[in-house]
C-alpha cells in the first residue's frame, strides 16, 4: 500500500502499476481496499492496472486537521491526477457504486466504462425512497447483524471461513479517527441523472442481496441507455466477494468489450 499525500487528505492506495489499461474499484461502506483480495489477482493477470483505495472514512485514509470531508467522487479525481492516469475502468460496489454513479455523472471523459455492483445508487427520487423504505424497514433491517445484511444464505450455509475472514475485514476498515460529518455527492442523484449517463455500463447483483434484488435492478437498467445486467447467483450483497469466479469473469469481459 502507498500513500496520495494530497491537498488536505492523505489516501492510502494500490497500484499494481505496468502499462495495462487502469481498473479503479472502490470498495464498499462495510470494507476497504483490502476486501478485494479475489479481485486483485485476476484484474492482473487479465493485463490490466489494478488500483483500489480506502474512501477517506474507511481504512487508513485521513483528513488534514479542519479538512472538509468533501466529495468522493471529487478524492477519486484527485487520485487520477497524482497517478497521472488519462481514462480508466470504474467499478463501485454497494456504497462504492453510489460514488462511481457520481462520478460518472461529474467526470464522464475520464471513463473508459462502469461496472455498479450491488448498489443501490443512492437516488432521491421520493417514489425510489418509499421503495427503500419497504424493502429495508427500520428498526428492523438495521437491527440484522452486518453478516445476515450484506451475505446471502447460501455462502453463510457453506463457507464459515470466508464469512468469517469478511466480518474481519469489515470490522478492521473502521477508522481511528471517524469523519466530522459524512462525504457528500457532487449530484441530486435521481432517476433522470441516470439518462444522462452515455457511459458503458454493467449493472450487477446478486439473487438474493437484500438491499437491491434483481427488481431494483431492473428499474435501473430502465433508465441507462444500453445498460448490461448480470444477475448472480447464490450471491448476496456482496457478490465480488460470495461469487468471485462468476463476479470477476463478467466484470473482465465487460471491460474486455470497452
């Protein structure tokens, strides 16, 4: 792992380096750059540039004294700048995806495509918040541990390790110093923000992920132009890391196709 000392934040990164063609992941709220570990490996030895951060909020990556927590999609351009990097691959899961969408819709000349995994995309269309209120009640959702939230039965039934190995990481991407307020979005992320994304898009999920089944999916790839869709299965919110073979061989050929 290195350090971006920038302006008034320092993230820590990584970087496969080479001359392939630049992947950018951005992790999600329950993890850090770390939990792509089945990822890292196949991006590389498919020849491209792996690079994956820790949000600032998450991991070791920190704010200056008195710093604004800012914009994520405004860290990750400060990240393609001080890496030197013209236009890239992004890919955002679940929390991540909300920060790719934004990005997308503030920076779209830097992307090559966009892969929004498991995300529920952060829309403020009030009809699109009544859905999230019926499909994840409180207090009743956020009362289910972090593990029933974001892995699916079948990977829970069959693999105790890798659950296990997940809260881990999970637990270890909570700061030691908690932001003064959340990160903002540069857009009103809606509805009508997603027509305007030209970008090629892969939207993806797993069949059984709690927080966007294939439904919510599907009201997605409505509005984007050309979207592609992969559902996958036997895979909750968290299908890079339930289903990697599945997750990195749609990702990689999505890209492949861009």
């Amino acid at each position: 792992m290195t350090i971006a000392n920038l302006r008034d934040r320092d993230l820590w990164y990584e970087d496969s380096g080479g001359d392939g063609v630049p992947m950018v992941f951005l992790h999600p709220a329950s993890g850090s750059s770390l939990v792509w570990e089945h990822q890292a490996p196949a991006v590389r030895a498919a020849g491209y540039r792996f690079i994956a951060y820790d949000r600032v909020g998450s991991g070791r990556s920190v704010l200056h004294s008195h710093a604004e927590p800012g914009s994520g999609a405004d860290d990750l351009d400060a990240l393609r700048s001080h890496l030197g990097l013209a236009r890239l691959h992004l890919l955002g899961t679940a929390a991540g995806g909300i920060v790719a969408l934004d990005y997308a819709l503030t920076f779209p000349r830097q992307l090559r495509s966009l892969v929004v995994a498991n995300s529920i995309g952060g829309l403020q269309d009030e009809e699109y918040l009544a859905l999230g209120r019926r499909l994840r009640p409180s207090p009743q959702f956020d009362a289910l541990t972090l593990e029933l939230r974001e892995l699916g039965p079948s990977y829970r039934a069959v693999n105790a390790e890798g659950t296990a190995h997940w809260l881990d990481l999970a637990r270890g991407s909570q700061p030691s110093i908690p932001l003064p307020s959340p990160q903002t979005y540069r857009n009103r992320l809606t509805f009508a923000g997603l027509e305007s994304i030209r970008v090629p898009t892969l939207l993806l999920t797993g069949d059984a992920d709690l927080c966007c089944p294939p439904s919510v999916l599907r009201l997605f790839a409505a509005r984007m132009r050309d979207a592609e869709t992969v559902v996958v299965p036997e895979a909750g919110h968290s299908a890079y890391w339930e289903q990697p073979e599945i997750f990195n061989r749609a990702i990689l050929e999505f890209f492949g196709k861009h």
